[in-house]
C-alpha cells in the first residue's frame, strides 16, 4: 500500500488496522473539550509522528490508519479534519488547516468493473512549512504544497503548488507569488 502499487482494499490486516484506528478515534471524538492532555495523548499514539506537544486538532478528526500522518511543529487543524492516510501524509512545521478540510491519498479506477473489484493504490501527499490551508480545501492523492503557500478556502488541489504562493479556485491555480 505504502509502494504506490495495487492493493486489496479489503485485505484483513488492513481492515484490522482501520479498526483499531477507528476505535481511537472514536475515543478522541468523544472526550470533553477540557481534557486537552489526553487528546495530545492520543494523538501521540495514533499518529506516525508529531514533532511536540504544540499540536491542536478540533474535534470531530477522521484518519484511517494515523500511522502515515506526521506533523511538524506547532500544529493546528480546525473541525472536521479528514485524512485518508493510505499513503504518507507528511505536514511540516508552523502549519494550520481550516475546517472541513480532507487530505486524501487513496486512489480507484474510473473503470467500474476495477473499481469494484475493491482494488487501489495510494500516492503521498506533501504540505510544506508555514502554509495555511483555508476551509473546506480538498488535496487530492500525490500532490505537492511547498512552503509559504495559503491556499484560499473551497479550492480543489489536484497538483503541486510551488513555495510562496497564494493559489485559489477549482482546480486550484496559483493567483499571486510571494517574496520568498
């Protein structure tokens, strides 16, 4: 799954993995928001790596197997943070995500008969130092986001977005370049 080649999406060991990250998840989701040393604690477990303590995710956070997300320092993602980590979802220092936003890495043929033969393959996704990413942005499988981008709120991102950007729209398109 991690190679970038075909998998059994319903392969039992990886349904056994999103299990158990379900069932942490489940628990973050229903702590109160008061019991901020405990989410930190859960995250530590879940995640595949948090650079320090500095990390704040607003409840309700959807991963499948958390074990492929790694976030720099200083982290903060607002309500409804989905990551669909088949592949690698790395996020560097100093970054923050809007609500509603979705990373995803898993990908399916368009062909019908492929597609339910629960066949696919994941391709990482890479988001830079000190980039903001607005409400309800997708990042699709395999993109790039260098650093000192903002992405504007609703955008689509279906390829790389270079560093000291500012990128809009659906697809998303870089609409100003930054002093970098």
């Amino acid at each position: 799954m991690l190679s970038g080649k075909v998998y059994s999406a319903v392969d039992a060991e990886l349904l056994q993995g999103l299990m158990a990250t379900r069932v942490k998840i489940h628990e973050y989701n229903l702590l109160a928001p008061t019991e901020t040393q405990r989410m930190k604690e859960i995250l530590h477990e879940v995640l595949g790596h948090v650079a320090d303590d500095d990390i704040i995710v607003n409840q309700p956070f959807h991963c499948d197997y958390g074990r492929q997300i790694s976030v720099g320092r200083h982290f903060f993602a607002n309500f409804n943070f989905t990551v669909l980590d088949e592949a690698c979802v790395t996020i560097g220092d100093d970054c923050f995500i809007g609500p509603n936003v979705s990373i995803y890495t898993a990908c399916h043929s368009t062909d019908p008969v492929e597609r339910n033969s629960r066949q696919e393959w994941a391709l990482p996704v890479s988001i830079g130092d000190n980039v903001w990413i607005g409400g309800s942005v997708t990042i699709l499988p395999g993109v790039t986001i260098g650093d000192n981008v903002s992405i504007g709120a609703g955008s689509v991102v279906v390829k790389d977005i270079p560093s000291n950007s500012v990128a809009v729209g659906n697809p998303c398109r870089v609409v100003k370049r930054l002093k970098g």
